[in-house]
C-alpha cells in the first residue's frame, strides 16, 4: 500500500539532491571489529527500521537466533548498533524495512558468511591469514605484457588425471598440492607444478567470489557452474573450500591458493561480476530497494547482462561499492589483476576511479584491469554516463585493457556461426585485420583507438563459446571429430597461438587451449557437467606436441620481451613486408636477452606446400618452422633475399648484427 514502484525509485535515486544528501564517504561499513566491542554499519537511506539479528551458526534454516537489537539511525542514511562484546565467529543478518515491506537480509558490506551465503559472519580476518602470508607478494614488471592463463578452480584439478588428492580435487587447495603428476604416477607434471612450466605469468581464475547457483549445503560434487551468478561479492565462494560452513575455511584456502600461486611466480586475476546479482532479490535489493539496480522509463527492470537485472555503476554507492570491494581483494587477498565481466554495462568513470585506487595502493600500478569492452543487450545507464564499450576504449585509462574480439573471430573465425572460418582455418581477405591485430589495432583501423598494446588483450579463446580445437574442428572437419588428435586441427591451433603470441597485445588463453582441450562442441558449457568442463590432463599429454609449441612460442615472447610492452610506441617499430593474399610478413627491432639478434622476422602464411618469400636482404636464422619452435637456431646465416616457408602456419626468424 503506497509503496513506491521501481520507475518513482528511479525518479528519486537520480537526483542529484538524493546524491548530495544521502551518499556515505566513510569506510567503516560492515562489521568493525574493537577490543571487546562489535559496531554494525549498513547504508539504507530509505529504511524507516532497521535491526540486527545475530546468530550461533551460519545455516539459515539452523533456529539458532540469539537475539534481535534495533539499530539506530546516524546521520541521514546509515543506521548502526555497538554491541560491548567481542563477536568473532558469530553470524549475523539484517532485518531491513522499507515502504512498509520488511525483509530479512545478509550484509552488503559482508566479509565472511555461513553457508550459502544468507547469513554474514563477523570475522577477525587476521584469524583467516596462512602462515608467511604477511611476506606474501607477487613481483611483476608492470611495462611488460602479461600472459595470461583462464582457469576454474572446479575444472582445474577435477579429473582423476589432475593426480592431486581426492579430499583436494576441484577446490582451492587443489592449488596448493606440489609435484603433482599425472594420475599420481611420478611422471608428466599436472596443475600447479604444470603451469610453473608453461611460461605464463598470470592465472585468471573464473568467479571465486561467493555466488548462488551452486548449493554449498550438498557435499555431492556432481554441481558445477562457471559462477557468474554473485550472491556476497566480498566473500569467497564456499563450493571450492573443504568446509562451506565455517566461514573462516573459505578465506584462509583462498588465501592459501593465492600464495601458493604467488611461490609459483604466478600472479593472481579474479574475474569479477559487477555488472548483475544472481537475482533482483539480493541482499542489495533487500536494504535499499532498487537504488542498486537499473529500471527502464517504462518501469520494467534494465537487462543489459541478458541475466535478469543490471547494477548501476554510475550511482555514487555502487560505485564506492564497486572500487572499495576490489580494493579490498587486493588488500586483503593479494589480488594482481581484476577482469570486468561485460564492463560496457559499467561507465568509464567508475573503471577509470577503480584504477586509480589501485594505483594509490602500496604496489598497486602493477595490478592489471580488462574487461569484456560489451554488453549483452541495451542498458538503462544514466544520461550523460559513458559506457565502457570498445569504441570508447580512448576514454579508458590506459592500464585497462579490453578483451579484443577483432583478434579473435579474425583469427579463427566468428563464436557465434560455427562454420565460419578465420585466417588460420580457411578465411580468405583477412590479411589487412590480421595486420591490424598485430599491431593491437592501435592503427584505429577498427574504429577504436587504443592508446598502446597494453589496452588489447589479444587471444582466440575463453570460457565462452566453442574451445579453440572445436571451433577448429567445426569448420576444418565434415564431421567434426572433437576427441580426435588430427593433425590438420593441431596444426591450425600452432596457427593461432603463433599469431596471438607474435602480435602485440596482453596474451590470454583458456587452460587447455594449449592441448586440444575439448568441451564436445558445446559452446555454452556454464552449468554442463563437471566431466565436460574438466581439465582432461591424459589428453593434454596426448597432444603434447602441441603443448611443446605453445612453451616454446612462450619462450620467445619471453626472450625477445623488449618487443611485448605496453608502449605505445610499439606499434611504430613494426615494419610490414607483405601483407598480400594469403601472407603476412612483418619484422621488428629483437630487443632481446641475447644480443646476437638485430630483428626478428615473422611470417603468417595459409599456403600449405613449401615455396619460396622473397623479403628485403638479411642474415636470418630458423627460430621457429611453424611446427615446433627450435632450441637451437637452426639454417644458414647467409646474407638472402628470401625465406623457405615449409608449411601453413607462422615461421620465425632471428636476424644476426
Ligand atoms: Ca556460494
């Protein structure tokens, strides 16, 4: 009765005036923790009472109340209660009531929570921290370009093939087993001590905050979901430690992966959810009724995420919300890096504030931003807000990166029709994009303008859509034969990585890619089962050539890294030789560790029998053939004026002083 309807809420949060009066710049919201005294903070500007309610455990359907304390209002917007005690351990919620309408509720600001996330817990987060976390850190020389490796933590160590223990398989700790191996037999390294190996220098891991689409209650491990579902943004996700009901197991094995990660020399990335909850009935929702969430002029609820609801980034406490929560990983968890999930459904003001609290951070410049530069549909974003879309990537700060699709479906063709080709399996006029993609598009060629390389992250595959080998098989195959090893297939995958790893850009790979990895041509896989999604580790050492190529190119960005920086000035060193049908021929100053190299030359060529490039004079040598990458430079140093292509595929040379 009377309560106002979602479009009246809009009217009012876009106030300027709303704004002014009612946001909150303090940063004690949550739970602070005192010698003996415990003080609860919530914004909830258009509550009429708000009350505490704590708990013995954090299972909601657990009848253990202890008692109910009516909070008071401070000031114009949050409402507050000091209890004298010291509640470490205890769970807690809110009773919020609004407009006449009353809901129970966790905290928005919560750092712990029982399980399934419905009731916050108060946690003394020291309590929480490994031993040696305090020397915890993870060195990382900011002007190069990151390699970067998707994983989920679930389909990581899932399979029997991982070897890691069965208590540890698809969880947290599962990172945290060294020198496991292939079924546990001593040979062919897996997970962690695997990735050590690989030449990468950061791991991306698939939402590990707390989200809802996987009940934490059910010990069966039969559940899977890639989790972009948030429930308590500030809070690991329960599913991945060994004990979903003590809050404090899911913080300290988080924390324990992060370091065992960091003694590995592997940064950290989280992908983040900003953008949508789980449901419109979140616990944002529950306390301030639409001020989180966008509505339409016609009153229906904004569905840019294409997941039932869009967070509005462009109102002021969202935006702290948003900028204090990853400030808080990064602090707390000793988070390197954060990618937006679809950030076009985010404004280039809030990323832009973003970066620079991190930058204000001790270390913080090195932690990396990027994000999916789209949305899934319109949004119902303020007037006036800019989003953060691909074709306002120059409105970006310069150190947040956008995922680059031109790369990808240049490449190897569109995710969305899978016959469609790209340049690797059989796409024809693609060169003058593939030039463009070696150069970060930072050539503006594709309509946007990225201030350097470091604002592309260059790859072919992610989480989404088909794998790499599917894609592949899709389009190169009559019937596809996705758990095949064809050597057709291999070779356009060699193809691809040659062409990401050579051009300019942050490289980015889903786990796998680099061994044929499979999900049986299902593109959509994020609530398939956890044996589809899994990490198949007897595979990837079925097509351990491939592997061997991936390493091997990974050595050479690793050798020549003067080349891979973020400069902006990159683009200009370059030099183009043929960019004609069928081929690409471009060299660069080396820049290299060894200081026998003056250039390195580099060839993208489709044609599939041997010939003859004719390029401007130079002594070069092999570093590379299109099949495997050479320990020892290999060929003649004679000054020629061509090169000998063997194969589809790219081929490098090191040019000698
Ligand atoms: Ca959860």
């Amino acid at each position: 009765m009377g309560a106002k309807t979602p479009l009246e809420w809009k009217h009012i949060f876009e106030t300027e005036a709303f704004e002014a009066k009612y946001a909150y710049a303090g940063k004690d919201l949550g739970v602070t923790l005192g010698e003996g005294e415990t003080t609860f903070k919530v914004w909830a500007p258009t509550a009429g009472a708000v009350s505490l309610n704590l708990y013995q455990s954090g299972d909601e359907k657990a009848e253990d109340q202890i008692c109910t304390i009516p909070m008071e209002k401070e000031g114009s917007s949050v409402w507050e209660i000091s209890v004298r005690e010291n509640l470490k351990n205890r769970y807690y919620t809110y009773t919020v009531t609004v407009d006449g309408e009353t809901h129970k509720t966790q905290d928005v600001y919560a750092r712990a929570c029982g399980v399934n996330g419905k009731r916050s817990m108060v946690v003394d987060l020291a309590d929480t921290n490994p031993k040696g976390w305090q020397e915890d850190a993870y060195v990382y020389d900011e002007a190069l370009l990151p390699v970067i490796y998707e994983v989920h933590v679930k389909d990581f160590s899932y399979a029997e093939s991982s070897g890691i223990p069965k208590m540890y398989r698809g969880k947290y700790k599962a990172f945290t087993v060294e020198d496991s191996t292939l079924y546990g037999k001593g040979e062919k390294r897996t997970c962690l001590s695997y990735l050590k190996e690989l030449g990468i220098t950061h791991v991306h891991l698939l939402p590990c905050y707390d989200f809802g689409s996987v009940d934490e209650s059910k010990e069966e491990d039969s559940q899977f979901n890639w989790g972009y579902d948030p429930v308590n943004y500030n809070v690991p996700e329960g599913s991945y430690a060994t004990d979903a009901r003590d809050g404090r197991v899911r913080i300290k094995e988080f924390k324990e992966m992060v370091m065992a990660l960091h003694r590995a020399g592997i940064g950290v990335i989280m992908d983040v959810v900003y953008n949508h909850t789980f449901a419109l009935d979140s616990c944002f929702q529950r306390t301030v009724p639409y001020y989180y969430y966008r509505v339409n002029e016609d009153g229906s609820l904004s569905n840019g995420s294409a997941c039932g609801n869009d967070t509005a980034s462009e109102r002021v406490m969202f935006r702290r919300y948003m900028i204090d929560s990853v400030c808080y990983w990064a602090k707390e968890y000793h988070i390197d890096g954060f990618r937006f999930d679809l950030m076009g459904l985010h404004d280039v003001e809030t990323m832009n504030e973003i970066r620079r609290a991190l930058d204000e951070l001790p270390g913080g410049r090195h932690i990396l931003m990027y994000g999916e530069p789209w949305a899934a549909a319109d949004t119902a974003m303020k007037a006036g807000a800019v989003p953060a879309v691909k074709k306002n990537v120059e409105q970006l700060h310069e150190r947040i990166a956008i995922f680059n699709d031109d790369t990808r479906d240049t490449v190897k063709g569109s995710v969305v029709k899978d016959t469609e080709p790209g340049f690797v399996n059989g796409g024809v006029d693609l060169e003058s994009r593939i030039c463009s993609g070696v150069l970060a598009w930072c050539d503006g060629k594709g309509g946007y303008h990225p201030k350097s390389p470091g604002q592309t992250i260059s790859y072919v595959s992610a989480h989404d859509n088909w794998t790499l080998w599917d894609k592949l098989c899709y389009t190169l195959q009559k019937k596809p034969d996705f758990a095949g090893s064809d050597e057709r297939i291999i070779q356009a995958c060699r193809f691809a990585c040659g062409i990401i790893m050579t051009s300019l850009g942050a490289v980015f790979m889903q786990a796998g890619e680099e061994a044929g990895r499979t999900k049986c041509g299902i593109g959509d896989s994020y609530n398939s089962s956890p044996e589809l999604n899994a990490l198949d580790w007897e595979r990837m050492y079925r097509l351990e050539g491939l592997m061997e190529y991936y390493r091997g190119m990974l050595s050479i960005r690793k050798n020549f890294s003067g080349y891979w920086r973020r400069d902006g000035k990159m683009p200009d060193a370059v030099r183009f030789h043929h960019c004609q049908k069928g081929c690409v021929a471009f060299s660069f100053g080396a820049w290299s560790r060894d200081d026998r190299w003056q250039r390195l030359w580099v060839v993208y060529s489709t044609r599939e029998t041997p010939y003859r490039l004719t390029l401007p004079k130079a002594k070069r040598m092999l570093l590379a053939d299109g099949k495997s990458v050479l320990s020892q430079p290999a060929g003649e140093a004679d000054e020629k004026d061509y090169v000998q292509i063997e194969t589809a595929g790219v081929t490098v040379f090191g040019e000698l002083w």
